[in-house]
C-alpha cells in the first residue's frame, strides 16, 4: 500500500482522474458481475419479481460512477494537502478494528441520512428515483441522485478526516461497502434458511431487509445493520422477533 501511495502523491490531476475512474468503473463491474453470478448460483431463490433495466438507469448508474469519482478525487486531495492524515503503521487486528468502527459509525449515519431522506420533504424529491424501484435490479444499487451519491461520499470522507484510519483499512471498508450495497439490492435470497435467522438475529441487513425497504419505503432504513431500525421502532413488522 505504501507504494502505491507513492505513486498516487506524484499523480497529476488528469492521471489522478483517470485512476479514480478505473478503480470505480472497475468496482461497478464487479458489482455487476457478483449480482449475475449470486442470481444464477444452485442456491438462490427468488425473493419477488425482478425489477426492469431501463436505459435512463444505466445512463443514471454511470452518473453515479462518475460521482463517486469525484468523491474519491476530493479524498485524494484533502490526504495530498494534509486535511486527511493516514496512519500506516496499523497491525493486522488494528486493521480489521479500522474498518469495524468505520462501518459502525457509517451505519448510523447513513441511518440519519437515510431516513432523513424519506421524511424530509426536499430531500424526498432526491431519494425517489431509487425507489421507482419497487423490486430490485443488478442497477438499483447505483440508481441515486447525484446528492445521494455525493452525500455518502462527503460524510465518509468527513469521518475520515475526523480520525487517522489507514488506506487499506479504508480500502476494504469500500470492497464490504460494495459488497454489502450489491447483496442488499439482490432480489433473490442466497443465505440457507438457517443463516438467514442467525443474520436477522445478529442485527445484519440482508437481501430480503433491503428488498422490504423498496416494497414499503417506511420502513428498515439500515444499511448495514438493523440495530438503529430496531432502537427506533422502524423495522418492518415481519422482523419484529426482538423483544
Ligand atoms: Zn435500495
Ligand atoms: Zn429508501
């Protein structure tokens, strides 16, 4: 990483621009191509019916890609000019501790902005093409407003601006962050019926929590977690098992 590093301090702006977009076309491939492959493996079941792709979403995805470009662009150049400070000299534990608390603090947050978004008249008007998703397709998890995507970039960047995480801590925030947005916007379940209980238990957001949210938008607003759902009361009624 340190190497790397190294060559993205000595980038120029267009070589920099030319990085951020193949690390995020390539994270938007691969999204695309785990959402086919978890569609088709032997296991998977399908939760409702699939969502149409239309042409407005794909051009809307790639505006997201482009977004989040920017974002990652912005991200460089705060840690260029010192305004985000990365701590290399983290251990392995220290690493998977970085992107525990890092999720655990963009879980709540992406709560609040979530929710806000639904609840707050002017923003509403921002997160209702995500929801012209009623079911769920490969695209639905890049079909945001440009504020959307910007949003979540700028409070991630705000937080690491506030603490010295590491660039791979960051870095495999962002591969489970990927991972978690392509799984959740599955519409087919990939989980035995056993896990499905334990992850419900143990507060995870599955495919079938997020699917729930576009079948009844007032409800499981968790990204990664149902824990703030379940704290304030916005669970959807069929996951109420806790007490
Ligand atoms: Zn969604
Ligand atoms: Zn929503």
């Amino acid at each position: 990483m340190d190497y790397l590093l190294g060559i993205l301090n000595q980038t120029t702006f267009g070589q920099l621009v030319l990085f951020g977009l193949m690390v995020n076309f390539t994270i938007y491939g691969c999204s695309l191509g785990l959402y086919m492959f978890l569609t088709k493996i032997s296991v998977s079941r399908r939760i409702g019916e699939e969502q149409p792709v239309l042409r407005s979403d794909v051009l809307l995805s790639l505006i997201t890609v482009i977004c989040n470009t920017l974002v990652f662009i912005l991200g460089v150049m705060l840690w260029k000019t010192g305004f985000i400070v990365l701590n290399e000299n983290r251990l392995w534990f220290q690493v998977l501790f970085e992107v525990l608390i890092l999720t655990l603090i963009m879980d709540f947050l992406m709560y609040v902005f979530h929710r806000s978004v639904h609840f707050l008249r002017y923003f509403r008007k921002v997160h209702e093409r995500h929801h012209e998703h009623e079911s769920t397709n490969l695209l639905s998890l890049f079909v945001l407003h440009p504020v959307e995507s910007i949003g979540f970039g700028l409070m991630m960047l705000g937080v690491i601006t506030l603490f010295p995480f590491s660039a791979v801590g960051i870095s495999l925030y962002l591969v489970l962050n990927s991972l978690w947005g392509t799984v959740g916007h599955l519409n087919h379940s990939v989980l035995p019926q056993s896990w499905l209980k334990i992850a419900q238990k143990g507060y995870l957001c599955t495919s079938e929590f997020h699917y729930l949210h576009h079948q009844n938008p007032d409800c499981n607003f968790g990204f990664y977690t149902s824990v703030w759902d379940v704290v304030f009361k916005t669970i959807h009624p069929s996951l109420r098992t806790h007490p």
